[in-house]
C-alpha cells in the first residue's frame, strides 16, 4: 500500500506541475486526461494485486484444511 500511495502522489504532483506549466486548455487537459488514465490503471493494478494475494492465501488455508 505505500508504494500505490507513493505513485498516486506522484500523479498528483505531475498534475499539478502539468495544470501550472501548460498554457493551452486543449494540450493541458490532454496531458491531464493521460495522467488520470495512467493513476487509474496503476490504482486497478494494485487492486488486482491485492485481489490475488488475498485468493491465494484463502487457497493455501483451504489446501491446510483438507491435509489435516
């Protein structure tokens, strides 16, 4: 979870950076528009992740049950 809070702050600051340095509406909420798209793809990413991680430990218990 620190590493998805540490890229979702990064997007944020690049974000930032991109709403103060970019002048023309259009480019700016392109770039802000592929940010967000890649902030969302990480955040799903990390949610898949965690979705595995929490089926493979339900797996391993089930796997312990039955050898017991």
């Amino acid at each position: 979870m620190k590493r998805l809070g540490i890229a979702l702050g990064a997007f944020a600051v690049l974000m930032v950076l991109t709403w103060i340095m970019i002048d023309d509406p259009k480019i700016r909420l392109a770039a802000l528009a592929i940010l967000a798209m890649f902030a969302v793809r990480t955040w799903s990413h990390s949610r898949k992740l965690q979705h595995e991680a929490e089926q493979g430990q339900a797996g391993d218990s089930a796997d312990d049950s039955r050898r017991g």
